[in-house]
C-alpha cells in the first residue's frame, strides 16, 4: 500500500494488520466479501472477495480502512 498521511494531522501512516478471530484461536486476516453474498452450500462459508488493510496515525490514533481485492 502507498504511503497515505492522516487526514486530522497530515502525519504519515502505518500500516497495522487486523486480526479476525471469530471461528478459531488462530489469527487470520481480516476478509471481506459482497453486500449480497450468501454462504456457500456445502461448508456454509461466504465467497471471500479479497482482504481489508488498515493504517493508523501514530500521534492521533485514527484508523482507515481499505479494500484489497483477491488477484484474478
């Protein structure tokens, strides 16, 4: 991801990882998929569309979310 700077100080950012713990202890990335996605048939999973990155301001502590589709 590029190098952003935070919209409320104009600081540069850095990335941070957000972990998804929902269905085991293991960590795992933070996933996303469609508004109108169902949950498959066979496993009862949802169709992960790609993942979601965040950056956090060091000295006011925002955080932005971004999208990052799965490669084709």
């Amino acid at each position: 991801m590029a190098t952003r700077t935070c919209p409320d100080c104009n600081r540069p950012m850095m990335g941070i990882r957000l972990i998804d713990k929902a269905y085991s202890p293991a960590h795992t990335s933070l996933d996303y998929t469609a508004a109108d996605a169902e949950r498959g048939m066979w496993f009862g999973r949802y169709p992960v569309e790609g993942q979601i990155e965040g950056l956090m301001c060091d000295e006011c502590g925002r955080v932005l979310l971004y999208a990052k589709p799965k490669e084709q």
